[in-house]
C-alpha cells in the first residue's frame, strides 16, 4: 500500500495469519492481526467524528448483506482462524461525501490474495455499494482522494506475478470512472521473484 502518499482520514485493517513469508496482504505475506485505528476522521469542522465502523463483524454482516455481492464472496467470508476475518477495511474521503466512505477488500485465506473490493457510500444511516470489483487477485485504496485499483498478472508458468495494472477511479458525482491506467510488466531478477521492469506504459483515457 502507499505509505506517505495515501491520504486515509482512518484506517481499520482486519487479517488473518494464513501463510508465511512474503511482506504483506497484496503478496500474500503474513497478514495483520485484528485491529481497530484510534484515529478518527476529521469532519467538515476539523471536528474529529467517530469511525464507521469498529468492530470486524459489522462489515462482515454489511458485506453479506449486500446484493452486489456475489454469492461466491458471501460463502467464503468465514474466519480463517478463530474470529479473525480475511477483510481489510479503510475509511476517508473518496465520493466527496460529508461522510467517510469505507474501502473493503476481501482476502482469500490461503493466500492472502484479494477475491473482491467494495466501496460503500454512506446515506444517512445506510450504506449503499457504488463500486465493486470481483475479479481476482484485486486490491483498492485510497490515494489523495482517488480510488486506485491494483490488480496483479498471474500466468500458469509462473509462481510471482509477471506484472500488474493499477487503475485510478474518480467519483463524477454519481459514479466511479477510469480516470488513468498504468500497466507494468516484471521482470524474474534471478529466479528470486518478481521484480517491475523498467518499462512502464501508462494509458489515460
């Protein structure tokens, strides 16, 4: 995930340990024990509000509830290991909306690969999905005020991703669309993994 660049108004990041190795959820490296951010997100007054959310089973009961997601998604959303859920959730500003959005990424518990990510917008006290994307390995942040898509390129052949596209998304008002897109083809340094080649071809619609 972006470090310095990521604007996110509150972080609430939900995992499992399901393997071993690796750096992180994306590379399916160990993933983060239950924990909830004490950090609040600034309302319009420079008021802190509270998070939407604060525990793990309120998002896992607002996805199962959710019509736009499908009924694959629903069935493995189960702990991996005692109560923890392979979810990752963050909130902050990404619709323009007064309140904060939330950004759900559901992960595999195997691997850590993310299966699906959600953004919901909240309406008063309902929260509606304005975007979904359930074509695997995905995985969505908050980026100064975008929402970047990373979805990592798999062959049979290979064991590391062998590239990656990464999709910003802005809000129009009513609707997320494709504002840029940036392919990138790795390259195996070694036999040691996956490493980005220096060629970078990014497209803009």
């Amino acid at each position: 995930m972006s470090a310095g660049m990521v604007i996110l108004v509150g972080t609430v990041l939900f995992a499992v340990g399901c393997s071993t190795g690796g750096t992180g959820l994306r590379d399916g490296g160990p993933a983060r024990t239950e924990s909830v951010s004490k950090t609040a997100p600034p309302s319009a007054a420079g008021q802190p509000s509270a998070p939407p959310f604060k525990k793990v089973q309120d998002v896992v009961a607002l996805v199962k509830a959710d019509p736009k997601v499908s009924d694959a998604v629903k069935k493995d959303l189960r702990p991996c290991s005692g109560k923890e859920y392979p979810v990752d959730v963050s909130y902050g500003k990404v619709t323009g909306s007064a309140e904060p959005d939330l950004v759900v990424n559901i992960l595999s518990c195997s691997d850590a690969i993310g299966v699906g990510t959600y953004v919901y917008k909240q309406d008063g006290a309902k929260y509606e999905n304005v975007f979904s994307d359930e074509a695997p390995p995905v995985y969505a942040e908050i980026d100064r005020g975008d929402l970047v898509v990373s979805k990592p390129i798999y062959v049979k052949t290979e064991a590391y991703a062998t590239g990656e596209d990464v999709i910003t998304y802005r809000w129009n008002g009513e609707k997320f669309t494709e504002h840029d897109r940036v392919h990138s083809e790795y390259s195996n340094v070694g036999g040691g993994g996956s490493q980005p080649a220096p060629a970078v071809t990014p497209q803009k619609n």
